[in-house]
C-alpha cells in the first residue's frame, strides 16, 4: 500500500513540475484569460450602457410628445379664451350701444305725436291775416300772440331733446331728409335745389324723424 502511494507521487511530481513550467514560460496564457475575463465583463457593462440609454431615449421622446400635447392645447385654450374675451367686449359695446339708443329714440314715438300738434300750431299761426292783428281786434291779437309764444316754446321744448326743423329752402334735394312731392322749372334757380317746402321735417338726434315735403327744381 505505502508502494503503491509512493509510485503515485513519484508519477505527480514530474507533471506537477512540468505545469508550473508552463505557467512561468507563457504568462501570456494568464494575460489573455484575464482579458477574455474583462471583455466580457465590458461587454455587460456596455450592454447595460446601452440599455440605459435607449430606455433614457425613449423617456425623453415620451416626455417631448407630452410636452409639445400640452403646449398645442394651451395655445388652443388660450385662444379660445381672447376670443370669449373679444366677444363678451363685443357683446358689451352692443348692449351699451342699445341702451344709449334707446335713451335716445325712445321717445320717437311720442315725438312724431307731438309734431302734428305743432303742425296744427304752425297752420293756426299761419291762417290769421296779418292785417287784422291790431289793437282793434284786441282778442284776436291776444290769441295770436298766445299760439305764438306757444308755437316758440314747443319748439324749444323740442330742441332741449334733440328735435329740430328741416325747413330746407333753397337747398340741394338729399333723399335721406326730404320727399319730393313734386319738379318744376324755376328761373334763376339751380336744378336740384328745393324750390317749396310744403311741410317740415324733423330730425332727431341727427336722425330723420320725419322727412321734409318739398318742391324741386328741375331743368327747364
């Protein structure tokens, strides 16, 4: 038995020697196993490098879409908004516009009623001869002093609202102020000019309230 052991040691020790030979003479042996071992190594952490990165990539694009979402609907909402902004100030001026007209021409109705009594006031005026109003005729004289100074304050009454006469005598024939009711030639007198104002016309605030009937010059 101790034979035995003795001839294995004997056969080991020769390899053994021949090995740690090897080893001393080729440590390039050594050198490439340590570098297959870093490479792999390497390769894993650049691997992993990769992998980071490409899910970073992929984050950032995520991040720039929902960025770019987000940005298109505050312009959409900030739109929508100046232009509910524009609309309500629209909206307002209209409103504001209205009321001021309506305070303005909201008595129209009332007015247009108001002018066939100062009609009924004009012709009354108009009808007395002149030459009857002497001191003779003490109540005529009395009565047409009163429908004058009555006829004088309804037309002050309607100049404090904005109403005034359209008694356009000689002027140029504007359709939007006057009616013609009838052309006739007239010497000395420029065609399109009125020639007769058979009725007066109001304005109301700058607008027509009830247009002026008149006689026009026409060529002869």
């Amino acid at each position: 038995m101790a034979a035995v052991a003795q001839r294995a040691r004997v056969s080991l020790v020769p390899r053994y020697a021949q090995l740690r030979y090897t080893l001393r003479t080729s440590p390039r042996l050594l050198c490439v196993a340590t570098q297959q071992k870093n490479t792999g190594q390497n390769l894993e952490e650049d691997q992993s490098q990769n992998e980071q990165k490409v899910e970073s990539s992929s984050a950032e694009k995520m991040l720039t879409e929902e960025k770019a979402k987000l940005e298109e609907q505050l312009k959409e909402v900030t739109d929508k908004y100046r232009r509910a902004l524009a609309d309500g100030e629209n909206m307002r001026q209209r409103s504001q516009k209205l009321v001021e007209e309506a305070k303005l021409y909201g008595i129209q109705s009332f007015c247009k009623d108001l002018l066939e009594v100062a009609d009924i006031l004009e012709k009354a005026t108009e009808s007395v001869p002149k030459e009857e109003i002497k001191d003779e005729n003490p109540h005529l004289k009395s009565l047409y002093e009163g429908l004058v100074m009555t006829e004088v304050q309804i037309q002050k009454v309607f100049k404090k609202h904005g109403l005034l006469r359209l008694n356009p005598v000689g002027a140029k024939f504007d359709p939007y102020e006057h009616e013609a009711l009838f052309h006739t030639p007239m010497e000395g007198k420029e065609p399109g000019t009125i020639a007769l104002v058979s009725k007066i016309g109001y304005k109301l605030h700058g607008r027509t309230l009830r247009p002026a009937l008149v006689g026009v010059v026409k060529e002869a």
